[in-house]
C-alpha cells in the first residue's frame, strides 16, 4: 500500500478528532505525519511553506448559506485568523493563517450554526456543488438543492464514505444555463427530460469520469442514465461506494474514477451500477441544457415576481471579514438572510424586491463588490497559489487581479472572456476548460530556478466540452502578463488564439534552450 493507504488502515479518518485536539493542546511542532494526513477529513490543512499556520475548508452544499453563516465564518477568520476568506471554485470558504490551538473553537463556533467541515480534503467526497440560483432562476428545469443536501447528509459523518481510493467531485444542478461544470466531475447530474409512456419525466442525465488533475483535463462520459430526482442521492451514493469497493489504491496519480472507467468501460461499470441499485436503469433523456453559460453575476429577475437576485463580483475570490458582515447585513435588509456563493468565486445577494433595489444598489459595499465588472476582471478565476497551498507552483492571486486590471484598462474585450489561474497541474482554477488557462510551474533558468506558466487556450465546458490546447510552455512569470494581454487582445478581436498563442510561441523561442523544468518537491 501507499502511505495515505496505510495510514487510512491504520485509523479512520473520522475517528481522528482526539488527535486533532491533542495537537491544539500540544502545539504544531507535536503534529506528526499521520496526523497531517488525517486533520483533512476535518478539513484542517497543515501548510508546509507557512509553518505554524494552517488552513480550513468548510462544506457550503450547493453554495446556499445564510447570513449567520457567513457571519460565523468571517467572525473565526476575524478572531483567529488574518481577516480574510477565499471563496473556491467548489462554491466553499477557506480560512487561513490561524494556528492548530485555535481550531476545536473555530470547529466549534461554526457548527454552532450548522456548518460542517468534515471530509472536504483528502479520499473524500468534496463540497457537492449546484447551482447558485437553484429554486430561484427562472433558467431551471427543476431545483436540484434538495437532492444536493439529501446527498450531502448522506456522505458526511459517514464512515461508508470516508476511505475512498482518491478525492470524488459531485455537482447536480437542474440550470439550463450551464454554470456549474459539470464535465469536470466525477459524478456530474444535468437537467434532462424523458418520455415514458407518453408521460414527461423531468430529472437528471448522469455523467461519470470527469477530472482537471492526475495527468490532466477528462470530459465526464454520459453513462446513458436518466434519474428522478426521488432517487438522484441514492444513485449518487451508489456510484461513489463503486469506485471504493473497485477504484484503484496504488500509484495515486492513476486513482480517480475515470481510470476505473477506463480499465472497465461504461457497459460493465452501467451494469455493476445496475446490480448494486436492484434494478435496470432507465436510458438517458433529452439534455435540457443550452449553449449559454451564465456565472450569475448581476441583476436577474427570479421565479417570484418582483424579485431580484444580485450577484456580486468578488476580484479573485478573496473577500476582507468586513466585506462578508456587511454582505451579511444587506442580506438580512434587502434580502431574506442568505446568501450564496457561485462556481466562479463571486457572491449572490438573493431574494432583493424590486422595491428595494435601487437602494441595495448604492450601498457602499457594491462599489468594492460590484455587480457590473468589467469584462477580464469578471471572468477571472484563481486558486491560492504558491506560498498557502503545499501544491502550488507558481503565485497566482496577485497576478491574475493585476492582468485583469490591465486588460479591463486597455478596454479591448468586448464581449466576456474566461481567464483561469492554477498554480500547478491539479488543476483547481479550471484553467483548462477556459478561454486562457494559465499552468504553474517553476523551470530553471541559467541555474536559477523562477515560476513558469504553461498556456493553454480555447477550452470549454457545457455542451461540447473541449480540453484547451496549450500553445506556450514554460512562459517566465516576469513575461506572462504581456502573453495573457495578447491573447485577450486577440479574443476581444474574434481572432484565433491558437494561431496567436503560436505566433507569441515564436517570438519567445529564443531562451527555450536554457530552461529546464523542476519537478514539484
């Protein structure tokens, strides 16, 4: 077995809670590596560039949270760490800079408002996401929440979940619209219709197999399924407990369900599925999804009439405690205290009537937090990047929100742009299903080592789902501004990026001779 095989027979993950609090007793230096391992499935990260701080990642299902919710997690990040939050591409928060002493309070502190932490790391089922106006767009087939949450209590606490081979990514939505990657899971449930009988069945198509990282983007394969939503969790369940009795436990690069699928193919593992559910499952539907892709940013009118959902552009995910308490307070003012958090790392203020809108729209928060960005800024996405996550490559935060800035000033981009950051292969900002998608990594130069970008270009997700193609390697962080600025010069153009990204290969060929790549420590 592999060491996170070993410690995993050793001792459940779940049942590592009073090695967690020993470790807030005795201090990080008394943390060994087991126990590195198995804060994760309480959503506690040791950050080994940052020793002495770490970080906490907290289940949101489907990106619904209430104000007190949100004022819980800015108040732990206010009280016990540096103040700030990261919203992620899972519709989740992370905290970070607080110490190990502080966690069983912040645990605490946030379960005292039903928030959980627990298996949002490691060989676990992650934040199962869905769509941000789920039971409120007027873009949905069906509102898909209930089954994320009936899942959600399904898997967490769960001791028949918390051993699987390798991570596992859920999201069902019923939105026509497109905004929750669905092609990047391993277990994605889009809206379909089926007729039977002459009867119109509305529910799921279900797709299997999806992945960014562990060698790179896998579209979700549909698996000719259609599901009601009564029995939606279940299948879910099913699904994963598959990929635990059968999904590879060796080279943990090789681990995810889309090699299982590759070893068996779609017709045995359908009919494994079949078994294990008691019955034959019905053929897929009619996909009910468009070509449009929303990222629920502005001004929408929802199902009821006369209200309004507003989402707010948070710049590259991080958000200040202040900011949360006071999208809290507009929340409970404007709004029916909650909030919701979307794939794209921004922050939706729901349920605003039409009579209040014009005043919501000047409060002050919405001149930081704006509903309107401006192009390059709005469709920019970052993971954390180097120096917070053990992962990362090369720094991302930064970069990303000062090359936005510069594309927004050069007012080229008439028309919205995706442009994904990723600090390293795992791929968590998404960078290869987007118009530009930027690779971290680190080469050495003339015997220096310096953070690289790898440059990928017109990829997609929704109907169609293609991998981008990587057009530049190892471009120095000191030249890749100037690079992503070309490249959206060009897609605000309607000119082809791989021709372009090509073209800026060739004129940055000269010092290819003198990097070599640096594998990750």
């Amino acid at each position: 077995m592999n060491k996170f095989e070993e410690v995993k027979a050793a001792k459940d993950g779940l049942d590592a809670w009073p090695d967690v609090e020993r470790c807030a007793r005795e201090g990080w230096e008394s943390i060994r590596d087991e126990d590195k391992i198995r804060m994760k499935w309480f959503g506690i990260f040791f950050r080994r560039h940052i020793p002495g701080f770490f970080m906490l990642r907290i289940r949101i299902p489907n990106g619904i949270a209430t104000s007190a919710q949100v004022r819980a997690v800015a108040s732990v990040a206010s009280d016990f760490a540096r103040g700030e939050v990261d919203l992620t591409t899972r519709q989740q928060f992370q905290v970070r800079w607080y110490r190990i002493e502080s966690a069983p309070a912040m645990l605490e502190r946030l379960a005292a408002v039903d928030i959980d932490t627990r298996q949002t790391g490691m060989d676990n089922i992650r934040n199962v996401m869905g769509c941000p106006l789920a039971g409120i767009t007027t873009h949905e087939l069906l509102d898909a929440s209930p089954v994320v949450r009936a899942f959600t209590q399904r898997i967490v606490g769960n001791q028949e979940f918390s051993n699987l081979p390798r991570k596992f990514n859920v999201t069902i939505t019923g939105c026509v619209d497109n905004c929750v990657h669905l092609e990047t899971q391993d277990i994605g449930m889009g809206p379909a219709v089926r007729m039977e009988d002459g009867t119109v069945r509305v529910g799921f198509n279900v797709y299997v197999g999806g992945k960014n990282g562990s060698g790179g983007f896998t579209p979700a394969q549909p698996l000719d399924v259609f599901v009601e939503p009564g029995e939606a969790a279940e299948l879910a369940a099913q699904i994963a407990l598959l990929f635990r009795d059968h999904g590879s436990r060796e080279a943990r690069a090789r681990v995810r369900l889309a090699f299982l699928l590759e070893a068996w193919g779609l017709g045995r593992f359908r009919s494994a599925l079949e078994e294990r559910m008691g019955r034959s499952l019905a053929h897929a539907g009619r996909d009910a999804r468009g070509a449009y892709h929303a990222d629920h940013v502005g001004i929408a009118p929802e199902r009821e009439t006369g209200v309004y959902s507003v989402g707010l552009s948070v710049p590259i995910g991080r958000i200040t405690t202040a900011q949360m308490m006071m999208a809290a307070d507009l929340a409970d003012a404007y709004g029916r205290e909650e909030l919701r958090m979307t794939p794209g790392q921004n922050l939706i203020l729901p349920h605003v009537p039409d009579s209040k809108l014009p005043a919501l729209l000047n409060e002050p928060l919405l001149d930081e937090l704006r509903p309107d960005p401006k192009p390059a800024l709005r469709g920019s996405v970052s993971c954390t990047g180097l120096g917070t996550c053990d992962l990362a490559l090369a720094e991302t935060k930064g970069i990303s929100s000062e090359v936005a800035q510069r594309v927004d000033r050069a007012g080229r981009l008439g028309r919205p742009i995706s442009i994904s950051w990723s600090g390293c292969p795992a791929g968590c900002a998404n960078h290869q299903v987007s118009d530009i998608g930027l690779e971290g990594g680190r080469a050495r130069v003339n015997g220096e080592v310096i953070e690289v970008y790898d440059v990928f270009v017109g990829g997609r997700a929704g109907i169609g789902a293609r991998a981008g193609v990587k057009v530049l390697e190892q471009v120095p962080a000191g030249q890749i501004s100037g690079v992503v600025e070309r490249l959206a010069a060009a897609h605000g153009a309607g000119r082809d990026l791989v021709s372009t990204g090509q073209q800026l290969a060739v004129e940055l060929a000269g010092a290819e001779e003198l990097r070599e790549p640096v594998a990750a420590s």
